[in-house]
C-alpha cells in the first residue's frame, strides 16, 4: 500500500458534533496528516462543495435534512474521483451491501473506529490504482490510434498473420489491394482473399520465410480477385513472442505496378527516340536522293512534249517519286518529327478522306457512324495531324471494345462564348469546329479521365502503349489553337470533343489548279554549297538554266574562302545547313562576317526537330525543306533576292 505523504482534505458530513469530535480526534492520534471539514447539514455540504477539491468524504448515514443515497449520487455527479465511506451507528449489513453496489467504497461502523484509517488507506489507494489503469487505457488506446493512424496513413500494405496463415491484422492499403474492409479480412487467409494460384505461390512463400526464420525482400505479382495484376516489393519476416518462438508472419508491401509502368513507358520512349533519330537519318538520305529523281524528271519532262514517247515513263517515274517522298513523310509523321504543313482545310473532307482507313482501324466488331455538319468547316490547319488525331482516337476505341461495339464521330459548328468559358472552364471566345469522338467502351473514373493527356500516362497493358498518343494528340490540337475535352465514367464509353478555331479565309484552290507563274529566272550569281554532287548539280543546271551564275562549293570551308576570293560578285548564299568539315551555318557566319547584309537560304534533308539543337537557334537564314521541286527553289530564290 503506497505512502500517504501529503495533508489529506477530508470532508466530514456529520450532522451530531459529538460524534464528529470523536472521528476527528481518532483521524489525528492515528497519525494521519488530514484537514477536516465539517459539514453539518445540506446548506454546510453545499458550501463545502463550493470550496474546492477533497480527496475524501466521510458521511453519516442519516443527516437532518439530507437524503444518504441522494447525497452519494450527488458526490458521485460532483467529485467522480472521490471515494466516499459511510460511518454510522445504525446501518445493517444489508443495507450497506446495497450502498456498496450503488458505488459507495466502505462503511465503518461508529462502534468500531479501528477501522476507520484502514478504510481510507484503502480507498484512496483503490482509488489511485484506478486513476494509474485508467491513464494506462488511456495511453494504450491513444497508442492504438498513433498506431492505426501510422498504418492507415502509409501507402504500403502492413499485415500480420498467424502460423496458420490467418490474418491477425491488417491496415487500409492492404484492404484496398484486395478489394474488402478490413473487417472481411482479418481471420481469413489468402485462399479466401486471392484467385487459387495466387493464393498457393503467397502461401508457399510464407512457409519458406517462416521455415528458414529470415527477414526477407522479394518483388512478387499478384493477381485480385478482379483480375487485374499488380506487381509489388514485399518484405516478410517471422514475428517472435516474449518466449522468443515464432508465433507469426509479418509483411509490408509496396505496389510498384506504376513504377514498373514508367520503367517500361521509358524504355519504349527511349525506343521511340531511337527510331526517331534513325528515321530521321533515313529521311535525310531519301530526301537527298528524291531531290535528285524529282528534280531531274521534272527536269527532263520540261524538255519533252507530252506526247513523245519518252514523256509517260517519265512522269511514271516523277510519280513514284512523289508516292516515296509521301512515304518519308510518313516516316517523320512516325517519328513525330513531320514538318507542320498548315493550310485551309475542310474538316467534313478530311474525316470523309479517311472513314475507310478507320473502318481498317477498329475492325467489323465495331459499328462506325459519322454524322457531319451540313455546312463547311474551314480551319487553318496541318491535315495530315488532324488526321493523325482522328486515327488515334480511332485506335483507342479499337481497344477499349474488345468485345466489339460503336464508334462514332460527328462534326458541327459552335461559338464559344462567356458563359461557355465559365461553365467549362475552358476556351477562348469565337467560332469553333467541334468533332465529337464517341465510343461504348470500358470508359474511365474521373482520376483517370484528368492524367489520360499527361506523358507517359497510359491504361494499357505494360508493354502495350507508351502512354504518349493522347500526348501527342493534345499537342497537336494546342498547336491549333484548339481545346480538348473528355467526359467518359466507368462501363459506360469515352467522349473526347476537339474544339479547333473556323478560319474565315477563302477556300483556297482546288488540286490540279493553276499554279503561280514561275519567275523566269535572273542574271544574280549565287554560291551554292552542297556536299551531295547529285543534289549540287542539280541546283546548279535548275539554276542555270533560268540565267543565274553559280558558283560550286562542296563543304563550307571551301565557301567561305570562294566567298573571300570573289565577294563583290556573289549576290546570294545557297549552303546545305549540314555539311562536312564546315557546316552550312558555320560557313554563313564566318561570311557574315566578312559581309553582314548577304542574303542567303539553307537546304536540309533533314526534318525539323533535327536542326532544332542549340546551335541551330536563331538560323540567320530562311530554310527549304528536301526534297523540293525545280519550281520551289526557283520561287524562293527569286523572293529572298528580290525582297527589299
């Protein structure tokens, strides 16, 4: 029994003050250190309640004007903590039984005093090992809470089973992998949480950790009862009891599916920018050589009357020609390394040009509709990315709907307004072509819905998609001036709306109509650098042939001291951008140096992402693109010479 090594406030209700001398003088000659209060009636009890804390109460049983149990029931409201002892000379045993179970601590008899002291030794150290059980509650549950809370709060999955593989405890992360509360899961096992062969290779690993009695870190994929597969980063290891025996497993799991994801998503970018910068090498090459055969036909067909025999295999060849510089454009598109081509297009046309290949796209499991404006839609736009948009959405679909289902795409014309702008939050005031995307596929959750645009982002399969074609596609609608939404929720399709400005512009020239005069050429003379000698020598004969005197370099050293030789003759520059020993731009400012106001184009064969380097920047002169017909070199000659 713990010391008492303090003065104790001892309230006495005693309304007989004879008896209440006796009490008090037996307290003080058994040594207890103890400040007494006499409370004699209700008014001397209220008043004494009023006054401050008590470590005890004493009271009579039967007291004027005051009721035993109401008056327990009021200490009891009042002061919880405090024990309260019946003294009395006139209550029976049955009687304080009864007192006892309603929460009375003791009851000493008046005629039997010696007990008095021990009573309250006793209450009070009752009453302090029930204040120290409480605290030690109190501090297990909030323990349990730090705990719960550290367990709910982490990502990871956190879980301990007994040797029969039960679940003892588990937090939210575990919970939501699996699919079930927690509740569900605690005293299952894995067979009743996991598909049979998941289950099995859990349970056999266990066995093996709690076999060999290490801590051990494994990555492990798992199949959920949805049937989705997860990949994580597990750590198990034997739970020991206070007898040093195993008496459990426990494990932490990290899903690292969406690390795994990006690990894979970044090996088919890196990929992907193999292919590009090859593609982009090849480009160059075939833009060389069909600069060569375009060149050269068209050429050659200047110099033939259509009807001669020779005529038709010519332009056979010129056609070829065309189809294969189509074909490296493809090649760039692929490679998203395409020149951006904007003109005025119609975007009925363009999705009618290409419902066929989308048809190819989706399959006959999926029913394709288009339902297209009654009236034009004109955009200022690169054809060939529109189209590259629509067949992406198209591919999706495809994939969203393995089972089959419908596609369908519908154009019309909408404006923009203020009221759209807020209720969207999205747009810019104006006319807008609107094409609508629809499909019956899985759909997506709304989280899903706001990543799908981000790079790298995908719901594929890993090793099925790179997660840039969405990318890409918003890329090209930005490029456009345009906007682009989705609105899609699970099980219940997809519906992406591109929103791309009207462009009020005349419709321009149907194909196959009259082309723009040819400037008949000029008396100029003109350096041109070309390591290519086919490609040389044809800009130096189309050159040529239209008056100009030209004068051959084949790198760009070679240029720079021509150039310092004969700088009062030369009027123009005309250098391939890349070049051995001395590149084209190199060349240009070593001779700009020499003569600051000389004008000049480059040639490249390359695509231009691939002269976007640093050291390319803010090129001093205007570029033409391989391959380029004999008619294009000639127009911008003539332009660059004749601009003031």
């Amino acid at each position: 029994m713990p010391e008492i090594t303090r003065t104790l406030r001892i309230l006495m209700v005693e309304d007989v003050e004879a008896d209440y001398l006796i009490i008090a003088r037996h307290i003080r000659k058994s040594g207890l250190e103890a400040d007494l209060h006499w409370a004699k009636d209700k008014a001397g009890l209220t008043a004494a309640l009023a006054q401050g804390q008590w470590d005890l109460v004493l009271s009579d049983y039967k007291v004027a004007g005051l009721d035993f149990l109401e008056t327990l029931r009021h200490l009891q409201r009042q002061l919880p903590d405090v024990p309260v002892i019946l003294v009395s000379g006139s209550v029976g045993e049955e009687l304080a039984v009864d007192l006892l179970k309603q929460g009375l601590n003791d009851f000493v008899l008046k005629d039997r005093l010696s007990r008095l002291v021990p009573a309250i030794e006793r209450s009070l150290n009752e009453r302090e090992q029930r204040r120290r059980r409480e605290e030690a509650e109190l501090q297990l549950a909030r323990n349990e809470r730090l705990m719960r809370s550290v367990l709910d709060g982490t990502s990871d999955a956190v879980f301990v089973k007994d040797l029969q593989g039960r679940y003892l405890l588990c937090n939210r992360a575990a919970a939501g992998f699996v699919g079930m509360a927690v509740d569900e899961i605690l005293g299952r096992d894995d067979r009743a949480l996991f598909p049979p062969d998941t289950a099995a290779k859990i349970m056999a690993v266990d066995r093996q950790i709690l076999a060999e009695g290490q801590v051990d870190t494994r990555e492990e994929l798992l199949t959920t009862r949805s049937g989705g597969q997860l990949t994580f980063l597990v750590t198990k290891g034997p739970v020991i009891d206070e007898n040093g025996q195993v008496s459990g497993l426990f494990g932490i799991s990290r899903d690292i599916t969406g690390q795994r994801r990006l690990e894979e998503q970044i090996r088919q970018a890196q990929k992907m920018e193999s292919i590009g910068t090859l593609a982009g090498g090849i480009a160059h090459d075939f833009n060389n050589i069909l600069s060569s055969i375009l060149g050269y036909g068209e050429l050659a067909l200047e110099e033939m009357a259509p009807d001669s025999p020779g005529w038709e295999n010519v332009n056979t060849i010129m056609e070829a020609g065309r189809r294969a510089s189509h074909l490296t454009r493809d090649l760039l598109l692929f490679s998203r390394k395409q020149v951006s081509q904007k003109q005025q297009i119609e975007v009925n046309a363009v999705i009618a040009r290409i419902e066929k290949f989308i048809r190819r796209i989706i399959g006959e499991d999926i029913r394709c509709e288009t339902v297209l404006a009654g009236e034009p839609l004109q955009i200022y736009a690169d054809g060939h990315q529109i189209e590259q948009v629509l067949m992406n959405f198209a591919s999706n679909a495809r994939d969203a709907m393995p089972q089959g289902g419908s596609l369908s795409i519908t154009t019309e014309r909408i404006v923009i307004d203020q009221a759209f702008i807020e209720r969207n939050a999205f747009g810019s005031a104006g006319s807008y072509a609107l094409i609508t995307v629809a499909d019956t596929g899985r759909g997506m959750d709304r989280e899903t819905a706001e990543k799908i645009f981000e790079p790298f982002f995908t719901t594929k399969e890993m090793g099925k998609g790179t997660g840039l074609g969405l990318a890409v596609v918003y890329g090209i609608v930005m490029n456009h001036q345009g906007f682009i939404d989705v609105s899609s929720e699970p099980g219940r399709g997809c519906r992406f709306r591109i929103y791309l400005p009207i462009s009020e512009a005349e419709k321009p020239a149907a194909v196959g109509g009259v082309e723009p005069e040819i400037p008949k050429g000029g008396s100029e003379t003109i350096l041109v650098a070309e390591d290519e000698v086919a490609v040389r020598r044809l800009i130096t004969t189309i050159l040529g042939r239209n008056g100009y005197t030209v004068i051959e370099a084949v790198n760009g050293e070679e240029a720079v001291q021509l150039f310092s030789a004969r700088r009062d003759e030369i009027d123009m520059l005309l250098f391939d951008l890349m070049m051995p020993v001395m590149d084209g731009k190199q060349a240009c400012d070593a001779i700009r140096s020499i003569k600051g106001d000389v004008r000049g184009i480059f040639v490249s064969g390359y695509a231009p992402e691939n002269i976007r380097r640093p050291e390319y920047l803010d090129l001093p002169m205007e570029i033409l693109f391989k391959p380029f017909s004999p008619k294009e070199l000639l127009r911008t000659v003539r332009r660059i010479l004749d601009t003031p």
